[in-house]
C-alpha cells in the first residue's frame, strides 16, 4: 500500500489496456487495486497520456464509491445500510464498529489500518446484517462477531 | 484420478460471509490428516437457495446433506463418515422434509419451486465447464448454430414470452429483433450483471453458481443479432462472481465455446468482463452503456435505445443474467414448455430474493403468478419472533411497496402495476411491524440520496429535501405541512426526474403516504414515534470540530 508511485507502473497498466476504446475506469480500477487510492499527480499523468481533460479523469474518479481520491486505511470497512440489513440491525453494527475502531463514518483510524464507510447494499441480503472489509464480505453481524472480525485484522 | 467420495461445499459470498471458506480448507486439511487425499475429493459448488441453510457440505455418492457445517463440525463429518462410513445423523439437514435423514439427489427444491434459471445452481461445480456440459451445457449454443438461423432464434424467443428480469419486464425477443434490424456492421451483446437493488442478490447466485449458463446465452444473443462481442458488467461489490467469469470464460476459450470459429462454424464471439465501482445508478442500462464507456455513469436521453445507439453508439442488447440463464432451456425444450409455465402474460419462472424479517432467508424460483401470501408465509417460513407483517417492498426501494392488504395479488409483470407496484427485480424485504415508518421511508430516501447521480436537479435537490424532511419528522420538530410538502415533493420528482432511479425513487414514499396516513400525523401533531424507533429528540447543534 506505501509502495512508491513508480511511473513505469502505471505505463503498464496503461499498455494492458492499449487495444481498448474507452479504458478510463478500467485504468484507474488497476491503479487503486495496486496503491490503495488515486492520488491527485497520478489522474494528472494518466489525462495527459490518456490525451483527455484532468477534470474529466477527476469527474470519474469522484463518481464512484469504491475509487477513493484520499488516502485510506489498509482495510476498508463498508458496512450496508441499505434496508435488508437496516431492518435487522445495522444502524447497530455501525455503532458498535465506531465504538471498537475510535472512528466515525469516512475517517481512518490513526495507525492507518482502517477506514469506515457506509455503502449501499452489497448483495449478501441473506445473510444481513453484512459488511466487506476490502474483498471479504462477512455476513450475520453481531457486537461479538465483530470484534472477532476485527481481531483478524490487527494482528 | 477416481475418488471414491465428492464433498461438495457451497461457496458463495453469502455463504462465505459464514464461513464457508473456512470449512472447506478444514475439511482439505483434515482429509489429509485422514490419509484419505487419493480417495476423497473437494469441490465448490453454488447456493441451492431458500431451501438449504448456508453453508452445506454434500457427500457424494451418499447424496447425504449436512446443514448448516461449521468448521467445529469438519473434523467429525471427516472421521466419522469418509473414515468410518457412517453418518453424523446430529449434523444433518433436518430442513422441511420432516426431521428425517435428510438423503437426496439432486436435493429437492421446495415444494412450490420451479428451478429454471438456478437448474445447475447447488449441484455442479462452476468452475468446472465439464459439470455444466454434463448437464446440456453449450448443446443449446450447438443446436443454434448448425440447425437455426439468426431469425429463427429470435423467433422462438419471441414466441416463449420472455420477459426481462431486470425489472423492466421488456419482451427479450423484440429488443433482440429491434437490435438485428438495426444499421450497422458491429454490434454488442451486454450482460448487466450490476445488480445493485437492495435486496436483490439472485445474478449473483447465477453467476456464482452456473456462469457457464450465462455466456452460453450471451453467445446465442450474439448469433441472433450479427454480434460478435459481449461485455459483462460486474459490480464491484461481487469478487468472486468476477472471478468464477473469468475462469468459466477462459475454460469456455479452451474448449472452443468463446471465441474464433465457435465449434468449427464461421461464427466468432468473445465475452470480456467489465468491472463496476460502486455505483447504483449504473444499473440503469444507459448508466452502465456510459461506465462501459469509461465515462462517469450518468444515464443518456432515451431514444435513441441502446437496441438503435448503444455501447459507443453502436447497435446494443442489454440483458439482465437471470434474462439471459432462461435462453438455453428455452433453445433446448422449446417456446411452448417455456409458456407452460407461469401465467399466460407473464410465463416462466422469477427468482425470488427473500430478505429482512422473514424466517427463512435466501432465494428460491417459482413460476410466475405466485402470490405473496405463498412467497412469505410458506417458502419464507413467515415473520421472524412471531411479529405481524408491516409491509413487503418488492423490486428494492425502486420498486413496489405492498402492504398486507395486497398479500393475495399474484406476481407478475403485469399484475402488480395494477396495484401501485412494481415487481421489479424480484427482491422481496419484509419488514415486521415492530418497525417505523418514518424510519423505513427515511431509509429508502437516504439510499436514493446516496445514489444519485446529480445529473438532474429533480432528483439532486428533491431527494435531499426529502430526507431532510424526513429526519426532522423523525426528530420530533416535523409539522403536518410537512406531509404535504413531502407529497408535493414526491410527485414533482417523479414527474420530473431525468431517468427512471428518480422517477421511481419517491415511490415507496408516496405509497407510505398515503397506506400509513395516521403513523405519519401521530409523528407530525403529538410529536411521537408509536413504534418507539425514532428518537423524536432534536438533534443537538454540531460541535465545532477543532482540525488538527
């Protein structure tokens, strides 16, 4: 995740995507699955070799929810609060994660480790209340489950 | 090699979100603390629904199910049935068929059920292309292609009735026509695999469990209408569906099925997957056209459809997976089978995902026409802690809201609309009556906030009011012009709103208003929550935050 931005990096994932029409998304898609985030140098260089406008690189960036443009912790939390996990106690496993993590919504704990947001519904409606920390998605959520979860994460 | 026993363990994001993973490595690791690696082999399969707890473990040849496995359970099922032969009769799936030994092959779906869409779900491994064309894989893509022609195709889609199971509910056939006789050399194929309404987790569980089903379709999409290019459109929130697509596509690659020259004809199609990221509006199928396009997923004026000017603005198909899953049954059996089933405006089958306070959760098939009466009381086992039933929104917040007087109305396309809703994409919430209203609509109100895309004001500001209205009827400081200006808000939005997420956003809304009159006064004029749920406290000011 602290990996140096090294431009020959993004010049390859620039080439997997040579013979695309429109491989925006896909380009910053890779970009953040190998740093973690988009940093703002980084859409600069990508508008200039991609011959686009940086506001348009920036504009799709900020548009979707799991491009991040700040940096973020090393695990991502989203808990669903969408209504399937709602009506079985979400607004409860929100709580109980900012009370263990010291953090609320869209902030990062101090050591870097995680990030708290809030997302729509991730699909796993049966088995709500769900989160996903990074890939992993963990289902039928309680207080304790959670500080299980949590413990796995930070050792 | 020849193994003696198969285990199969369900591996799907709902399952895994419970360990499934888990108990799969425990039981690689205790078979081969068992001596047992050369005689028993581990595999992945896909949820069987509703109808199994999560997650399962099958014995094969034993056809003996245990549900749900944790991993505490692994090491006894390893030393007492692989070893020993004999069965955890504790640990079995006791389920509906009345406690007995739960052996059954291939396990009987539930009694109401129909499984045309998840036939392979639950029983093949998917990252097996083998498994799947054990079971009449690719034979429907083979038929197509050296018996029919194109037009033929598209007539016996047409002629089956199929309908699109996004929730639109668009006959698949006309959209195919319109897109054949569309000018232009190239055109796409496009499978709309973002589901992203809440309460809807059915593609996943299609893709997840029987890949292969959906890029057969989509290479007979491609025949039908003169494409030789498909693109799925996987949202971010499903890994392992991408990664079940990517293997099912280079093991369809391999054998002949995807790419030059499929089985030695002069057609060609490849399917490329295309990742989301995170956004619910792009589920919305010029929202998605415009996220293919690497663009910010904002919908486009329609006309043109995407069948005239689609992915860059070529003629275009976009199909929804479950849509897609129903084509190779329909090529194999025939369009009148397919219209034996369901109701005669709305035949075959619709996946059903049943989610909130309900007893069993998870998805379960059943033909067109049933009712919701049968969906949450018998295969949903009625409302969890014997509570009544508040209301059921179908479709996501997007779609209908049904109240219990409308338990008896059957499910289809064009039943529902009769009655102020929608069927959509086959999400069914159950909310119990311990539950708010205001707290429920705020809910759908904040959701539709979040994703909004902000291209129209409509939807931008009104939504925001709304749920700025909302939270104040919510916090005990509402007023009873609130109600009306809530009304007046929801109607100009859906009157005035850009695209279909913010004409249908107000819905449940309206529908509340209007169903649940008295809930929404007794909040306004005594300033009080009858359910308890909102805090009817007003908010304390911000502290000001000190940035260090």
């Amino acid at each position: 995740m602290n990996t140096p931005f090294v431009y020959q990096d993004i010049e390859e994932i620039l080439s997997r995507y040579e013979k695309e029409e429109t491989p925006l998304l896909c380009i910053l898609e890779d970009i953040q699955e190998k740093w973690g985030y988009l940093p703002r140098d980084v859409l600069g260089y990508v508008a200039r070799r991609l011959g686009i406008p940086s506001s348009t690189v920036y504009g799709v960036a900020t548009f979707y929810a799991f491009l991040e443009v700040r940096p973020v912790g090393k695990y991502v939390i989203r808990v669903c609060k969408s209504t399937p996990c709602h009506v079985r106690g979400a607004t409860d496993v929100l709580e109980a994660l900012k009370r263990e993590l010291g953090i609320r919504e869209g902030e990062t704990t101090k050591d870097g480790k995680f990030t708290l947001e809030v997302t729509s519904c991730l699909g796993v409606c049966g088995v709500a209340p769900a989160m996903m920390v990074n890939d992993v998605t963990y289902g039928n959520l309680t207080e304790e489950r959670i500080r299980e979860i949590l413990a796995l994460y930070r050792e | 090699m020849f193994y003696r026993a198969h285990v199969l363990v369900e591996m799907t994001s709902s399952s895994v979100a419970l360990g499934a993973a888990q108990v799969k490595e425990q039981l690689e690791r205790e078979i081969a603390r068992a001596g047992l690696g050369n005689e028993v082999k581990v595999l992945e399969t896909g949820s069987f629904g509703a109808a199994l707890p999560s997650p399962f473990v099958v014995v094969y040849p034993d056809n003996v199910i245990y549900a749900p496995v944790s991993v505490r359970d692994v090491r006894r099922i390893v030393e007492e049935h692989l070893l020993k032969g004999r069965v955890v009769r504790e640990l079995l799936f006791a389920g509906e068929r009345g406690g007995g030994v739960a052996t059954f092959i291939p396990p009987s779906p539930l009694k109401k059920e129909k499984r045309v869409v998840l036939r392979n779900s639950g029983l093949i491994d998917p990252l097996n292309i083998e498994e799947y064309i054990a079971r009449d894989g690719y034979l429907a893509l083979a038929k197509v292609l050296t018996e029919m022609t194109p037009e033929e195709v598209i007539e016996v889609v047409k002629r089956s009735g199929l309908q699109g199971r996004g929730g639109a509910g668009f006959p698949t056939g006309l959209k195919w026509e319109f897109t054949r006789k569309a000018e232009g050399e190239e055109k796409y194929i496009v499978c709309n695999a973002d589901e992203g309404e809440p309460g809807t987790f059915k593609d996943r569980l299609i893709l997840e469990g029987d890949p292969h089903s959906v890029l057969e379709a989509m290479a007979i999409a491609g025949y039908a209408v003169g494409a030789n290019q498909g693109y799925i459109y996987v949202r971010a929130e499903y890994p392992q569906s991408i990664r079940h697509l990517e293997v099912a596509i280079a093991q369809a690659k391999e054998r002949g099925l995807l790419g030059e020259r499929i089985l030695g004809t002069s057609f060609s199609f490849d399917v490329k997957i295309r990742r989301g990221a995170g956004a619910y509006v792009c589920g919305e199928e010029t929202a998605l056209l415009e996220s293919i396009e690497g663009k910010r997923g904002e919908p486009r004026v329609k006309p043109p459809y995407p069948p005239q000017k689609g992915l860059w603005g070529k003629p275009t198909v976009i199909n929804n997976v479950e849509t897609l899953a129903n084509i190779p049954p329909i090529i194999l059996n025939g369009p009148d089978w397919f219209r034996s089933i369901g109701t005669p405006t709305c035949p075959g089958t619709k996946v059903f995902t049943l989610t909130g306070n309900v007893n069993n959760l998870g998805l379960v098939e059943v033909p067109m026409g049933i009712t919701l009466r049968e969906l949450v009381f018998e295969i949903g086992g009625g409302i969890r802690g014997g509570h009544g039933l508040k209301l059921v929104q179908t479709g996501g917040p997007s779609g209908g809201t049904m109240t219990p007087d409308l338990l008896d109305v059957p499910m289809a396309f064009d039943t529902l609309p009769r009655y102020n809703s929608a069927l959509g994409s086959g999400a069914l919430t159950v909310i119990d009556d311990t539950h708010c209203i205001v707290d429920i609509v705020k809910n759908f109100a904040e959701f539709f906030l979040h994703e909004s895309c902000g291209k129209c004001t409509p939807c931008r500001v009104g939504g925001k009011r709304i749920v700025d209205i909302l939270e104040r009827i919510s916090a005990g400081a509402g007023s009873p012009e609130d109600l009306e200006k809530l009304r007046y808000l929801g109607q100009h939005m859906k009157a005035t709103a850009f695209c279909g997420l913010g004409q249908a956003a107000p819905n449940p809304l309206l529908r509340c208003l209007e169903f649940f009159r008295e809930e929404f006064e007794v909040h306004v004029r005594e300033k009080c929550c009858p359910q308890g749920v909102c805090t009817m406290r007003p908010k304390p000011q911000p502290k000001k935050t000190v940035r260090v």
